[in-house]
C-alpha cells in the first residue's frame, strides 16, 4: 500500500513538473509574440509617420437606413493635416470640421464600409486645403465596425480648380493619374474612378 501511495504521489508531482514546465512555455510564448506585436506595431507607425501621403482611418456614421451621414477620425498621421487641413482631428467628426463637405465623401466611404469593396478615385473637396484629392479606401477590422483606412494626395490643378482629368490630354493625364485607372465619370463632383 506505501508503495502505491508512493508511485501515486511521485506520478502526481510529475504531472505537476510537467504542468510547470508547459506553463513557463506558454509565458515565454506569450512574451514573444507580444515583443513581436510591438516591432510591428512599431513599424506600422514608422511607416506611417514617414509617408508623404495623408492617412486617416474613419469610424463610418449612418441613419436608421444604412445611409452614410458622417464619419468620426480615428487615427491621422501628420501629413493628413498638412494636406486636407483639418487640425485635432481625432476624436471628431467631419461634419463638426467641415459642415459643408460634399456628399459624396460620405456616400463612398460608406458603399466602402458596408461592402468591403477597396476604391480608388479623384474627388473634390472645396472647404479643405487641396481641390482635388488622389484617394484609395479599404475597409479595416470587421465588418460591424464600419471602419475605413483611407491614403490620399492633394492633386495640385494649375488649371484654376477645375477637375483634372476633365481637361488633362492622354499624356498629362498619366502624370495626374496612375496608369491602372481609367477616366471616367464616378459620381457627384468626382471623376478619374477606377
């Protein structure tokens, strides 16, 4: 009977090394993937604050019915304020900034947050810095959280704020416009979509 008791006890504190053991694995696991989460985090941000392009991602807003009414910022890097203008835009909406942004922003970012579709496209924005803005927008996180990552340019017309793909020949407007678009009509005041 000692011996069983015994054998007993010694498989037991085995079981219990062993337990051990896999737990001092799994804290070392788990602190490697935390210092590699934080190296990439760390170059997402470098990336990001060294890019000459704005970048914002954006928290999509809509009414009872599913349309688009505003959208709140929700991380900007600092070129997005050199280039749209809008300061201490975090936190906020674009309707509290610019009331009198065009519809159309919203009804893209929108279509772009419901269906996942990537867009690329030319827009105008009267009440920012730039007229016209080079833009690509994606859907991030999932779906319920109608989040948006949007990469833009201001577009610089010479042409006194006129569209520049309406008056732009075939060569000048490759220089515009990056060769896989197309010109052609989108919706409301932009044009050159994809």
């Amino acid at each position: 009977m000692n011996n069983a008791l015994e054998l007993r006890l010694r498989e037991l504190n085995e079981a219990l090394l062993v337990s051990a053991v896999r737990q001092q694995e799994l804290a070392e696991q788990a602190r490697d993937a935390q210092a590699a989460t934080r190296e990439s985090e760390g170059r997402y941000r470098t990336i990001l604050t060294s890019i000459d392009e704005g970048f914002c991602i954006i928290e999509m807003m809509f009414d009872e019915r599913d349309k688009p009414v505003d959208y709140r910022f929700l991380e900007v890097n600092p070129t997005f304020e050199q280039q749209s203008g809008l300061l201490n835009a975090v936190g906020k909406t674009m309707r509290e900034l610019r009331p009198t942004h065009e519809e159309n922003w919203f009804q893209i970012y929108g279509k772009v947050s419901l269906t996942g579709e990537p867009v690329r496209f030319v827009s105008k924005a009267k009440h920012l810095v730039g007229t016209w803005y080079d833009v690509y927008a994606c859907r991030v996180g999932v779906p319920e959280s109608r989040k948006v990552a949007v990469v833009f340019n201001d577009i610089p017309t010479g042409n006194g704020n006129r569209n520049p793909c309406a008056t732009a020949t075939p060569a000048s407007r490759r220089s515009l416009i990056p060769p896989r678009w197309g010109c052609t009509s989108w919706t409301g005041s932009s044009a050159c979509g994809r």
